[in-house]
C-alpha cells in the first residue's frame, strides 16, 4: 500500500513539477548573455499551501542546467513529509529546447527514488531507477521506444516557442519522469488572469493530459485525470524571443484543485 501510494504521488507532481520547473527557464532564454535565474513557486491545494519549490537556472551560450528543490509545507507536512531535487541540462537548438540529461531525486518518508534519464536528438536514450522498478503485472501499460520519441523531462517540458499568442495553445506537451508517460493537450482558453509584469499578454490554455504509459489500467486518479480533470495553464512571453512559459496553472484532482504560482523572480549576471 505505501509503495502504490508513493507511486501515485509521484505522477501526480508530474504535472506540477513541470509546470513551477518551466517558468524558471523564461529567464534563461530572455537573455544571450551568461547568468544565473532563480525562482521560488507555492504549490496550494484547496487553497492552502501543500509545497514550496524553487529553481535556479544557469545559462551560457546555448547551454542551459536547471537546478530545483520541491518540500511539502503547511498541513501537507504532517501527512507526508516529503522532499526532492532535481537537476536537467540541455541545449537551445533553432526554434527547439533540447535535453541532454535529467537526474532527480525524490523522498517521502523513509523511501528514496533515484531517476536518471539520457536524451540525444529528439528521443530518451538512457533511464536508470535506483532502487530498480518492480516487475509489473498483465494489468500494467508499458513504456516502449515509441512512446519516447519526443518526450521531454518535467524540467524542460514547460517551455514553448510559438509564432504569435495564437499558436501558443496548439501542441502537445509529452512528459517523461523515468517511469511515467503522460501527453498533455493544449488547447485555447479565454479570460486569462493578469500578472504584473506582463500586461494582456499571458495566454490562458486548458489542458487534457492523457496517461501513455507507464502505469496500471484501471487506477482512479488516472481516470480522473485524463477525463473530469480541470487543467489551466497560463503563459507569457519572454521578451521578443518568440518563446512563452508557465507563470500559473491549476490541476484538477478528486479532492479538489492544486494550484502552482509563482511568487520570487530574480537575476545575477
């Protein structure tokens, strides 16, 4: 029971962590010059805070590393305490964001998870999960070489390069966590909320994810996920660089919604 409870919690955060992850790198691309970017984001639940996160980016040239830490807070501490850290590098590459590796490092209670995973090109080509997965059953959706083909992971997953505002919300975001796969569909929305700082520019999309592979069929939350789920996304741009990222989003659970903001932007040269 606790590991399937750890496992579901787990691809629950999917989501969330590539969400807070993806608005650290707004700073990496708004500049051509090497620096550092760091980020501090408020997970809530039902309105109370449930997580605080924070993400620092580095870049130099084309290159990108992106470094988080995520801890439950609030009342969330004294049902699990849980802590993590993860860290991806990549490239810039023309009008694509390309990872090269992503390692993180997760613990709830007295359990520890370690995942690895190698990208080149457009595909994962490396994943190691410390201790190893379990064998799965018949019941269990597995993860082929097909399904990983453009996946990206959660630290990298967020950031959109796009011709205009109306184009922002038409793709498909496809996460991979080492274990997880899971499609997130952008469509557009309307009535996007304000942000200061960024006018009437953010683009609201409402999202549908789509579990791929990587769990077992007939799991609740994943139903809910995939077909009652409330999911918002808003982005804004980056400068003029024709790239836009998350600065707020809600996910719909069971229970109720889980919010992600962000509230500390700031820079070193």
């Amino acid at each position: 029971m606790k590991t399937r409870r750890f496992r579901l919690a787990r691809r629950s955060r999917l989501l969330v962590t590539a969400i807070a992850a993806a608005a650290a790198l707004p700073w990496l691309a708004a500049s051509s010059q090497a620096g550092t970017y760091s980020g501090e984001y408020v997970v809530t639940f039902l309105g109370l805070p449930i997580a605080r996160s924070t993400f620092s980016t580095t870049i130099d040239g084309d290159r990108y590393s992106v470094d988080g830490s995520v801890a439950s807070a609030g009342i969330a501490t004294v049902m699990s305490d849980v802590k993590g850290k993860s860290t991806a590098t990549g490239s810039l590459s023309g009008e694509a964001v390309r990872p090269q590796t992503f390692r993180m490092e997760y613990k709830e209670g007295k359990r520890r998870q370690m995942t690895a995973i190698g990208f080149r090109g457009d595909a994962v080509v490396s994943t190691e999960n410390d201790p190893p997965l379990k064998k799965r059953g018949k019941d269990w959706v597995k993860v082929e070489p097909d399904h990983l083909k453009g996946a990206t992971d959660p630290l990298s997953a967020g950031l959109v390069r796009a011709t205009g505002p109306g184009d922002v919300c038409r793709r498909t975001l496809k996460l991979y966590d080492g274990e997880f796969r899971l499609d997130v569909r952008l469509q557009p929305a309307s009535n996007a909320p304000r942000f200061e700082g960024y006018g009437d520019e953010v683009v609201l999309c409402q999202a549908r994810a789509k579990p791929v592979a990587g769990y077992r069929k007939g799991r609740r939350a994943l139903d809910y996920l995939e077909n009652r789920s409330r999911i918002m996304i808003a982005f804004a741009p980056i400068a003029t660089t024709g790239l836009y990222a998350p600065v707020y989003a809600t996910v719909g659970t069971q229970l109720g919604p889980v919010t992600v903001r962000a509230t500390r932007f700031s820079a070193q040269d």
